[in-house]
C-alpha cells in the first residue's frame, strides 16, 4: 500500500522489522493475523514511541487491532 500518512508508514516501516511481508500489510489485516503476539505488540509499541518521539501506553496498540485501528490509536492523545 502506497500512503504519505507519517503514521502508516512508521507502522509499516517497524513491522518489516519483525519480518511481516510488505503484502501482508493491507488495511484489513489485525497484527494477530500479522503474528504478532501480545508480547511482539508492545515491543512494537515500544519501538514505534521511540522512532516517533512519543509517550505510547504499552496497551496502545492490541493484537486484534487491524492495520486501520492502529493508526487511530497512535493518533489518539492519551
């Protein structure tokens, strides 16, 4: 997926790094589907409050989340 959203592409730019496939990154796909477990999604997190100079809670992001979502929440204030 083509996108200029900063959000979207430091997902997509932090998830290659945990070996998801760049096909597998459509809108749709939850990062349970991505396998990522609940373990990997705050590692995730972690990884993407550092690469975007933010606070994120560790239960920013959930593995039920899809790909859409968790752009939401990164975009939410907490």
């Amino acid at each position: 997926m083509t996108t200029s959203d900063p959000l979207r592409i430091a997902l997509e730019r932090a998830l290659t790094d945990f070996e998801v496939l760049p096909d597998a990154l459509t809108d749709e796909a939850t990062l349970e589907d991505l396998g990522l477990d609940s373990l990997a999604v705050v590692e995730l997190t972690d990884r993407l409050a550092t690469d975007l100079g933010r606070d994120l809670a560790d239960d920013t992001l959930q593995p039920h989340m899809t790909l859409l979502h968790a752009v939401t929440a990164l975009r939410s204030p907490r």
